[in-house]
C-alpha cells in the first residue's frame, strides 16, 4: 500500500457562509453549498484537492490547534500578488531555510494555511 497523495481536505467551521468566502477568494470553485443538510455543508475544488467543510459550531473550541496546512503553488511571488487585495493582513513570501518559499494565511476559524512554492519538487 502506499499513499499517493491528498485528495481531501474535511474542515469543521464556525460559519459555512464566511469560510466558503474565504476559498473561494484563494481561487477555490464552489462545486455545491447546503445550508439545508445536517450538517450545513458545502464543497470545494482547487487542482485534485477537494475541500468539504462542514459546519459544527459545537466544536469551535477544540478544532484547528496543531493543524498546519501546506499548499504547493507554482509561483508563490504571483500567489502572493494576486491574493494580497483580498486579504491585506498577507506577509510578503519568505523563505527559512526548510524547503520552500512560502506565505501564510489563517482562514476565519483559524486553521493555518501555507501557500509554498517548493525549493525541489516533493517526491512520490
């Protein structure tokens, strides 16, 4: 068995409504939105990553801490100028030495995306 990849992102979120702004304003297409099923839920695409958030405001304070996202992007520079007018709090990309040229963001219940742009392609 071997793991190629991921293919699903499940998040918990405070309110469906803004967070599927949230993605959607990163370049995420909204493929379905239901405030009607239980939970309220909807559905997102980005490349061959499929994002699911659903919406459980029980949970909010147990859920994101730890968790650390890493995106890969083809130019991090171009990311970062194409979504800064959306989200101004955006830092500019640096690198630290671990691999890669990164910028981050938070989403609005806080789970920590890393947007890279890799040093060397990561191997499968």
């Amino acid at each position: 068995m071997a793991i190629t990849g991921l293919d699903l992102l499940f998040l918990e979120v405070n309110n469906l409504e803004e967070s599927s702004q949230f993605y959607e304003a990163l370049g995420f297409k909204l493929e379905s939105f239901n405030l009607e099923a239980e939970p309220p839920m909807a559905t997102l695409r980005a490349g061959g990553l499929k994002l699911t958030l659903a919406q459980h405001v029980e949970t909010m304070l147990r859920r994101g801490r730890g968790a650390h996202f890493f995106l890969t992007v083809d130019d991090v520079d171009q990311f970062y100028q194409t979504v800064r007018e959306q989200f101004p709090e955006i830092q500019p990309p640096v690198d630290e030495g671990w691999g890669g040229r990164f910028v981050t963001l938070q989403d609005p219940d806080k789970y920590r995306f890393f947007f890279v742009e890799w040093n060397e392609a990561p191997s499968s």
